[in-house]
C-alpha cells in the first residue's frame, strides 16, 4: 500500500492508497482542494471540518447531477437504439418488397 501527501486548505494530509493509484489520489485531492478553497472564498474561514463538510456536500451534489445526466443520455441511448433497430428492420421490409416486385416484373417480361 503506497502513501503520499496531498495538501488540502493549505494543510498536508497522509493518506494511503493501492500501489499505482497515487496520480489519481493526487488529482482528486486537488479538485477538493479547490472546491474547499471555493467554499472557504464564498463563506469565509468555517474551520476545517465545516469546509470539508462544505467541499464534500458541494462535490457530491455535482456527482448526483452527473448521474442524473448519464441516466437521461443512456435512456436516449436505448430509444435511439429502439427506434434504428425499428427503422432498420422497416428498410429491410421495403427492400424486400423491392426486391419481389422487380422480380414480378422480370418474370413478366421473360
């Protein structure tokens, strides 16, 4: 298990991690960074407990809007994917009947 430090509020904070995580802990650990930053700008120095509190509940509403989102594309994706599935399958009905009416035509004229 590696352990690094990431520096939040100004603050350096130990934490552990899966051995090849470290760049993805980092990087998390700079957009709450931001976000507590964001947080202690807008409402002023709440200590460090209300700006997690704060930074956490503000990420997490991102996150469940995020959700929201990717339910609504993949409900569009699977009516999309309906609606080709349905005009594909009325393409191939009309290529057929095409297909039985240019070959009426050809034994008519044969």
């Amino acid at each position: 298990m590696a352990q690094i430090s990431v520096d939040v509020n100004g603050r350096p904070y130990a934490v552990g991690c899966e051995d090849g995580q470290e760049a993805h802990l980092i990087e998390l650990a700079k957009m709450f960074d931001h976000q507590v930053r964001q947080v202690g700008q807008d409402m002023g120095q709440l200590g460090d407990t209300r700006l997690f509190l704060m930074g956490a509940l503000l990420l997490a509403d991102e996150l469940a809007d995020a959700r929201g989102r990717l339910g609504a594309l993949q409900a569009e994706v699977s009516r999309l994917q309906s609606d080709r599935a349905r005009l594909e399958g009325r393409a191939v009905a009309a290529l057929e009947g095409a297909a039985k009416r240019i070959e009426k035509l050809a034994a008519e004229e044969a």
